[in-house]
C-alpha cells in the first residue's frame, strides 16, 4: 500500500488539487473540513478531473462536464453508471493522509 501525505493547509475549499505517487494521479477535493480523494481521470475520454469545476459535492470534468460525487467516485451526470477510483482520505495532526492501493 502506497500513502499520500499533504499539508491540511495546501488544500484549499472548493478547489481540486493534484497530487501523484508512484505513478497515481489523486484529485484532492475538500468540502468543508472534510477532504476526498478520486482518481484524476475522467472515465468517458481521460479528461483530468484535477482541472474540473467543484459545485458542493460534484466535480465535473473540464473536458465534456461528466460530473462525479467527490465522496463516492460515482458519475451523476449523465449517470451512465460510471465511476472512477475513491481512496480513504483522513487527516492526522495538520496533514492529509490518502491511501492508495
């Protein structure tokens, strides 16, 4: 298992954030005082979800504004049954801690 360690005060409201290790591509959204972690790749054609727009719980993809709950990976818009990757997120102390497969 791969962790993902990032600052609480790098991730800002309202605005994805891009991290990578080993290869994996995270979108960091926080909503609130909670952070969720999705994979960064739009599952209709690739598009980066880091580069999305945020609306309360959904980002949408700046590509062709598939939309995706940012707690649970799943498409809602056009809500084809599409998901993309959701990993556990917590915070420790002042940090974000994400766990990837």
């Amino acid at each position: 298992m791969t962790a993902i360690r990032v600052p609480l005060a790098d991730v800002a409201v309202g605005r994805p954030m891009l991290v990578e290790a080993e290869g994996a591509r995270v979108v960091l959204v926080r909503v609130g005082d909670r952070v969720h972690a999705l994979g960064d790749v739009c599952a209709h054609k690739g598009g980066p979800l880091s580069e999305g727009k945020l609306s309360g719980t959904r980002l949408a993809c700046p590509w062709h504004g598939w939309m995706y709950d940012v707690r649970t990976g799943q498409c809602m818009f056009p809500g084809r049954g599409a998901a993309v990757a959701s990993y556990a997120a917590r915070m420790e102390g002042d940090d974000v801690l994400v766990e990837l497969p």
